[in-house]
C-alpha cells in the first residue's frame, strides 16, 4: 500500500492506496503553524492498525517550501555569480548576501576569463563572517562548462555547510533563472532538511519506518533523501497533485483540460494521452522566475468564494476573495451562494437564506428574480473558466518554433474534453458541456483526487547532453558527466549515453526499475564549419522520464473508478 | 526588476532544419550560438520583450514585390516564407501598436534580392524587408519608409526594389564596392529620374571602426532622416561589418552596433548577413535587442575585442569625411540631379547584367520607365535569364497618375507572345496578372 498526502491551505487530504483501491481517505485540518503536526497526524491516522511493513512507502506533497517563498520567510543564502560579459548581473541579485565576481565562460563552453580565487576567498571569508551557512554558485553558462563553478565550490567549501551549483538544477540556457533556482534551492534547503528529517525519525520512533518520496511540480516525485540535494523541486507541488490524480480517468488518445476549481482560484493544465504538458522552462512563484520543472498550469482568479459584483449592469466575478461564501457567512456574495440559489450543493452546513439576502440586491438591479441572479452568476463563472481555458490553449500554441518541420507540421493542441475537480464539481461540469464545445467530466473521487495523484505518480527526472565532437567531448554537467568522443560520435551514440545516464539518475533518485518510460525533449544535431570545412558535429540531446503514474495504478484505480 | 523602456518584439526563426548547402556560410548553425546567447541572458523573461511566432507569408505579399520567373514556388523555399513571414509578423505587431520596436531575427536573409528574381544571389532570394514594407503600405496608412541597410554588402536588391520610389529612403552603409560583393553601392548611384537623391550610398573603406560607423549615422543619416521624415525606420542588420566576419573586412564591435542602433532608433529591424557564428552574432545581436529595448548594454562585449587594436587610422577617417561630404551635397541637390535626369525625355532607359552568383547564373534586363511629373513612374523591364526564362514586367507604382497606369495597362496588352510570361503588377490597386505563353 502507498500513503499519499497532500497539505492544502486549509486541509490535508491523506489517502492509503493498494490493492483494494482506495482503502481508506481521511482530512485533517492544516495547521500551518505546525505543518510537520498535521502531516504526522495524517499518516499516523492512516496507518492506523495497519503494520509498517505493508505499506511500500509514502508521498507527501506539502506547502512547506511554497509558504516559505511566497511568504518571503526564506533563509539567508549566500550567492556567488560570474556572469560576464552581457546584462549586467547586478539585475539578477537575489538578497543581500549577493556577489557578482570575475571569470567568464562563453556560449560554446570555452573559459574567456578566469576566477579570482582571492576574491572569492574574500567573499567567501566575509559571508561565513555574516553567519551565512548556505551558498549558492552561478555561472554563465555553466550548463555548457562547469569548471568555474566547481573551482569556487572547492575554494569555498571548508567555510559553509552545503553548496549548490548552478549547472547540478537544470541543464537548460537560462543564467537568470538559474540564479532564482539556486538561490531558492540555498535558501529553503535548511526547513526543508529539518523538516523532512524530523517526519522520517519520528515516524521511525513510532515503528513506521517507510519511505518518504516528495511530489514535484512537475508531477513526478523523488525519494526524500535525493531531494537533500533539490529542495527547491518541492516548491508548488499543490497544482500537479490534483492534475496527477486526474491522469488514470482522463482518455488515453485524446487531449484533456484538467480544470481544478477551488475556493479562490480555478488551476488548469493540458493531458496529451494522459501525459501532462510540461512548462516550457520551470515554474514562476512570487518574484522568482525559476528552472523548476513543472506541469504547464495556469490559474485564474475565478472559485467559489470569489466575490460577484455589478459593474454598471454587468455581474463581474473575481478576481479577488474577500471571505468564504454568504451562505458560510462571508461578506460577500460568490458563486458558491449562487449555487446554494440554484439548489446545486450537496453541502448542508451552508445556510441558503443567507446565499438568497447577498444576490437579492444584485437580483433588483438587474431587474430579474433572485433564481434568475444567481443562474446569471453560475452561467457567467462558467463562461468566465471556459474563456480562460481557450486562452491558455490560444497560447500554448503561440509558442514560436525554430524548425521549418515544426512551422508546416506545427502541432495544434486542440482539446475537446474537460475534466473538473473541486467541491461544486459535478454541477460544473454540467453546466459547461451545455454551453461549449467541450465534453466534460468530473474526476472520480475528486475531493481526494489530489491524494490519489500525490499517491500514484512516478519518479521523474530530465538529462540534457551536449557533444562537439570539434572539440571531443561528450558532456551532462548535471549529472557530473563528460567524456571524450571520436569525430565519428553520432546523435544515435548521444541519444544512447543519453538514456543511460537518464536511468542511472531515476534509479538513483528513487524510481522504480518498471517505471522508466523514457522520452525525448530535445534532440538535435548541427555540422560544425569553420573556414568553409566540415569540423564537426554539435549535438544536443534532453531526455526526461516522463510525468505519469506508477505501473501498479491501474488495478488501483480501476477499483476507484468503480467504486 | 529588469524591464524594457521600449517595449520591443523578436520574431526568433533560425531556420535549424534549413541550409543553401552542408558547408555554405548560410546554414543550419548560423544562429545556433546566437539562440545560446539569447537564451542564456533571460532576455525572453524580461518584462516589456516579446517573441513572436513567425507567419508565413503569403504569394500575394510576395507578388507586391518581386516578379519571381517561372513563379514564387519555383524560386523560394519554404524557409524564405517563413523569413519574410518572420518581418511580416513583426511589423504586424508594431502597426498595431502591440510594440514599440521589433526586431526579426530570421534567416535566410534578403537584400540583394532584386525585383525580378530569376533564383539565388548573394545568398538571397526574396526581399524580406520590402515584401513587409510593401504590406504594411497596402494593411496601414504608411506611405514614407526609410531603409537604413548596416549590412556590409551594399543591399543592391533593395536598392534596385526602390531605385524609382521617391517615397522610400534607402541609404547604405556597407564596405567599399571595389573590394567586396556586390561590387556596387557608390555614391553616383542615387536613384532614377522621378526619385534620385532618395538612394544613397555610403562606401566605407575596408577597417572602419566604430568611430567611422557612428560618424556617418551621426553626420549624415540622422540629418537626413530629419530631412526626409519618414513614417517608420527599417534596418536592414546585417551583422558582418564585425572585426570577426569571414567574409569581411571591417572592424566593427558589438558595442558599435548597440551604439547604431541607439542612435538610429529604428522601429523595425530585419537581421540579414552576419557570418561570425560564435564571435560576433551572440553578442551583436544581445547589443542589438537591448538597445532596441532601452536596456544598458554596456557590459556586453565579445571575446577578443581590444578598442586599440580596432581603431581606424586617420586617413581612413578622412575619406569618410569626404564620403560623407559628397553624399549630403546630392542628397541636398537631389531636386536639380533629378530634373537633369529627367530633361526632356519621355521614356529612361537603362540596360543592365545581373549576377546570380549563388545559382551562377546571369540575367539581362532592358529597363524602361516613364519620365513623369505627377508620379513615381510607370516601369517595364524586359528580363532574360540564362537559364532559359524571358519575362516582361510592367510595373504600376503606388499613387500611380493616369497616363502612368494607362501607359502600363497598354505595355502589358500589347506585349508580343515571344515572351514566355507577362506580367502587370500594379500596386495602385494592389493587383498582379500574369499571362503565360500558349
């Protein structure tokens, strides 16, 4: 059996999966205050009279990491970055432990300045000094030569407990983003060991030794001990949850919308055959544009407790919450209460009287009767994620492509079938198949389905590999990888290593042996020419595995299906 | 937080799947390091920069242009779509005011594609500035256009494409024509009868630097441009005037081209040549896009550059003193040049060879325009190419007067069936028919 846990803003869903299906589901309430409490109130519960060792392992997804950022509660981490000729990195400073040292690298790897060791000895002396205990190490370009940032590392190991380089977070051209990552991997490194460390040994001191896998962004997870390393891959985990837990019911040829629709916020993201549509460089949170892996998902300020209000005599919905629906007692009237109107809720803690006293006044406005408002409202939130939806696919195609090939065969996402999840749901989806072009579905066992995908998802991880063969070197500096090639090597021969060194990486951070369903993201294969001769090949090949569910699922989730 | 003070748009179409041949200067790798660089800088995250995704064009918007023998198809590849595709979505963009500036980074280029295109030269088959220029006149209310071509070859296509509009400006910078390709581009050449003075040509001696560069924007196109106020600024970037080309031999900087393109503001640039893949383009083209967008560039600067060693020596800011001298007394003397040229006659005749040194092969035109006072002109050319294609092209201007478009009507009715295809293309009413022989 697998635990799978997800933390949300105000409950934590804790589901145990196995052989019967779902086996059991609980919430607890989030105590944000006292995360690690409610997590380990979960899984305790959960577990309960069920012997440690038949639960293969657990998967928790939690807005640890997340709250740290968008709450700018971080930890100070130092950052040292070569940044060279180009934007001046002054533009890139992440806090105020921020130094912009020499040494320059170029586009094709080769060193064009070297460090200062001084310097950075210096630098390095002065942070320890301030009490930096965690440094972050950038370079430009150092995904296509490392050697500056592990010179640095070397002369400032003995002065800080963990370093992070920026070519070990992502293998993708991006020295800005590559700061952000680094720096935020720096800076919730310390809450994230702390706390993980401290639900494994208490887990352990209770007789559940199991575990511990974190979720992803980008909807895969990792073995906890690996993410010692990756931090910063916990951060937003939430969305790619409920999208996981979406991916056994959604069709396996077709494309899909996966709508989660929640209190403040409606979260969208794209199936193709049931494989998540990745974002193309990492996720954005707070200030930080990041190379984080994650799912293509995009949010819109339209829930059920987003305030409805006449503009003239317009209804206009969202995009701010003021407080929970009239019918919960909030201010303000929201969808939820046009719901509560229309008799559309399963809900009986709600008072409905209230729901009909917040849209009467908008109800007299526009001149209808009060059942008519709040169709009104429910019609319009409808239209209103309907739109937004269009408008991520409008720009998910939009994206500029760099290959003749890809102009005339450009692949247009066309989805026809929408799957919803959240507490009105089923009503939704009703509605909108009425009124679009789209099918739509709610997700079975929606209110727990973000458990279900934290449970069920694979391990995921990307490789990028570069070879010149002008120069004689085959290269991943993410995986610490490189060696030397003949003038015959081959994008076949790069895709080979390629998938090796892939395997090697999921295996290592905790995939299991029948999960590798291996893919290409990139290959690509150039003639080098200098002086009108033929001088090699440039070869650039990622591969990743794949965001999808663990082979094991479908007996699980067929029982859920049918339950 | 970084943001554009211009807010500025980039078609990025580098053509990786596209080459003239394996090992031609125009292939497949050419902007690889360039797409490196862009990336690395995070400039596609910057708040106020923009990607587009390249359009292709269509035949009509080639066909306002080019007469392309035997037809479109036959002389363009699909990448030549999407490059004039690339300007075309740009200048979309910044018509409607969705940007300030734009910037099309697309390959192939097209500034010595003339306007009857028989096939290749000088690694261009169609003219991705005019075709977008073109059809931002017939989409928008433009009517003035100014073409300032930094290439280092003399943009003889675009030169030929305006050589008789005195509503376009076109005005290159490029090395002295007696020791590069094309081997044209002097200063005597200033444009036809109806609009002399509106071409101009600034040969600069093989080593200008920066100091000789920015001495003509400053002393010489910029004055102009006040003169000749025109709606929208063109540039055609060409990159190869960089210490580092091959093909070259100038000593230009990256710094020098962010400076330009600075000073000249354009609101529209078209990348053409530049052939330093890894020395120059990366950091040329990151000057470029931040200077277009207002950001400091001052940090950007590419391996190898030593200002000392760059700089000009005296006698070479001489002659571009002298240069700049003569250009700025046709252009102030273009009224008196262009009423000469006209004297008395009806007609202007001019015989031309044209080289298609990418295909090898040679076309001869006989050129035959209407002096006029009320338009730019009514045109023909009767063309034969070597390899086997003889057209006659009549051409009816923009703002046409009625004897000009009566004039053109009656060429292209009366023109004999020895000719394998005639063809009227007339921008008055934005139409081309063709007529093949039977």
């Amino acid at each position: 059996m697998i635990i799978g846990l997800d933390v949300g803003g105000t409950h934590t869903d804790i589901v145990l999966v196995g052989e019967n299906g779902l086996e059991r589901k609980i919430k607890v309430p989030t105590d944000t205050s006292a995360l690690f409490q409610t997590v380990l109130t979960g899984i305790e519960k959960i577990t309960e009279n069920i012997p440690s060792e038949k639960i293969k392992h657990a998967v928790l997804s939690t807005t640890l990491t997340t709250n740290a950022i968008v709450r700018n509660k971080l930890s100070p981490a130092g950052m040292i970055v070569s940044g060279g000729p180009g934007i001046d990195p002054e533009e890139f400073r992440t806090d105020g432990h921020y130094s912009n040292v020499s040494g320059s690298i170029d586009h094709s790897g080769r060193e064009i300045e070297p460090i200062d060791k001084k310097q950075i000895e210096e630098i390095a002396r002065r942070l320890k000094s301030q009490g930096i205990r965690h440094v972050g190490v950038v370079g430009k370009f150092s995904a296509r030569n490392p050697d500056h940032e592990l010179e640095i590392e070397k002369i400032i190991a003995p002065y800080f407990d963990k370093i992070f380089l920026g070519h070990r977070v992502s293998g993708h051209l991006n020295f800005p983003r590559r700061i952000a990552t680094t720096f935020l991997n720096a800076s919730v490194y310390p809450i994230h060991k702390e706390f993980f460390e401290a639900v494994k040994s208490t887990l352990k001191q209770k007789g559940i030794s199991i575990p511990i896998y974190i979720l992803k962004a980008d909807g895969g997870t990792m073995a906890f001990d690996a993410s010692i390393d990756f931090p910063g891959q916990s951060v937003l985990s939430g969305p790619s949850a409920s999208v996981m837990g979406s991916v056994a019911f959604a069709p396996a040829d077709k494309e899909t919308l996966v709508m989660d629709i929640g209190g403040t916020t409606t979260d969208m993201a794209v199936l193709i055959n049931q494989v998540p549509l990745l974002s193309p460089l990492g996720i954005e949170i707070g200030k930080y544009k990041t190379l984080i892996r994650a799912l293509n998902s995009y949010s819109i300020g339209i829930g059920g407790d987003s305030v409805v209000r006449l503009e003239g005599n317009s209804l206009k919905i969202g995009p701010d919450r003021i407080g929970p629906a009239m019918a919960y007692g909030g201010p303000l009237p929201t969808p939820t209460d046009a719901l509560f109107v229309l008799n559309k809720t399963d809900d009986v803690s709600g008072d409905k009287n209230k729901s009909i006293d917040g849209l009467t006044p908008i109800a007299e406005k526009l001149g209808i009767t009060v059942e008519e408002a709040a169709f009104e409202v429910f019609d319009l939130a409808c239209q209103d994620i309907l739109t937004a939806a269009r408008e991520m696919i409008e720009r998910i195609n939009r994206k500029p492509v760099y290959t003749i090939k890809e102009v005339l065969t450009g692949y247009q996402l066309n989805p026809r079938h929408i799957m919803v999840l959240g507490g009105p749901a089923s009503y939704f989806a009703e509605h909108m198949a009425q009124i679009s072009e789209f099918t739509v579905q709610p997700v079975p066992q929606w209110s727990v389905a973000n458990a279900i995908g934290t449970a069920l998802s694979r391990t995921t991880c990307e490789v990028t590999l570069f070879a010149d063969t002008q120069k004689g070197i085959a290269m991943a500096p993410g995986e610490s990888f490189s060696k030397p090639v003949k003038s015959d090597f081959t994008k076949k021969d790069a895709l080979e290593l390629g998938y090796e060194l892939l395997r090697q990486k999921a295996l290592q951070t905790g995939a299991d042996i029948d999960d590798l369903d291996l893919d290409v993201l990139e290959d690509l294969e150039f003639n080098m020419v200098r002086g009108f001769r033929l001088t090699g090949k440039n070869i650039r090949i990622k591969l990743q595995v794949k965001p999808g569910l663990i082979h094991q699922y479908k007996m699980i989730t067929d029982k859920i299906a049918a339950m | 937080m970084l943001s554009a003070k211009h807010k500025t748009g980039l078609v990025f179409f580098p053509a990786f799947d596209w080459a003239i041949s394996p090992t031609h200067p125009e292939r497949e790798e050419r902007l690889l390091y360039t797409q490196d660089q862009v990336f690395e800088e995070g400039l596609l995250d910057i708040d106020g920069i923009i990607e587009y995704k390249a359009n292709l064009v269509e035949i009509k918007d080639v066909q306002r242009v080019h007469f392309c023998a035997p037809d479109e198809k036959s002389v363009m590849t699909e990448s030549h779509f999407i490059s004039a595709g690339g300007a075309k979505t740009i200048a979309d963009a910044v018509m409607k005011k969705k940007i300030e500036k734009g910037f099309a980074l697309v390959r192939p280029p097209g500034h010595h594609a003339m306007r009857v295109v028989h096939g290749g030269r000088g690694f261009c088959n169609v003219n991705n500035e005019a075709i977008m220029i073109e059809y931002i006149r017939s989409a928008y209310n433009v009517d003035r256009v100014a073409i300032i071509d930094t290439d280092c070859h003399h943009g003889d296509g675009t030169q030929d494409i305006y050589w008789h509009d005195p509503d376009t400006l076109f005005i290159s910078l490029h090395q002295d024509g007696r020791t590069l390709y094309p081997g044209s581009g002097f200063p005597e050449e200033m444009g036809g009868p109806m609009a002399a003075g509106t071409t101009l040509n600034v040969p600069l001696p093989p080593y200008t630097s920066e100091e000789g560069f920015l001495y003509v924007i400053k002393e010489l196109v910029l004055p102009i441009l006040d003169d000749f106020k025109p709606d929208i600024i063109i540039n055609s970037a060409g990159q190869d005037n960089h210490f580092t080309d091959p093909l070259t031999n100038m000593h230009f900087s990256a710094q020098g081209y962010a400076d330009l393109t600075r000073l000249l503001k354009p609101d529209i640039a078209v990348l053409e040549g530049g052939y330093s893949i890894e020395g120059a383009l990366p950091y040329v083209n990151l000057g470029i896009i931040l200077a277009m967008a207002g950001i400091n560039y001052s940090n950007v600067r590419e391996p190898g550059y030593d200002l000392s060693k760059l700089r000009q020596s005296d006698q070479i800011t001489q002659v571009i003193e002298r240069t700049c001298d003569h250009v700025m007394g046709n252009w102030n003397a273009r009224e008196l040049i262009r009423n000469r040229m006209k004297s008395d006659k009806k007609f202007d005749k001019r015989r031309r060879s044209i080289m298609y040194d990418t295909d090898g092969f040679n076309e001869h035109q006989n050129e035959t325009i209407r002096i006029c006072t009320e338009c730019g002109g009514v045109l023909k050319i009767d063309s034969t190419s070597d390899i086997g294609q003889h057209i006659l092209a009549v051409h009816v201007p923009r703002k046409a007067c009625r004897a000009c478009r009566e004039q053109g009507f009656e060429w292209y009715d009366s023109a004999s069936e020895t000719y394998d295809m005639i063809i009227l293309q007339n921008r008055d009413d934005d139409t081309y028919q063709v007529r093949k022989k039977t």
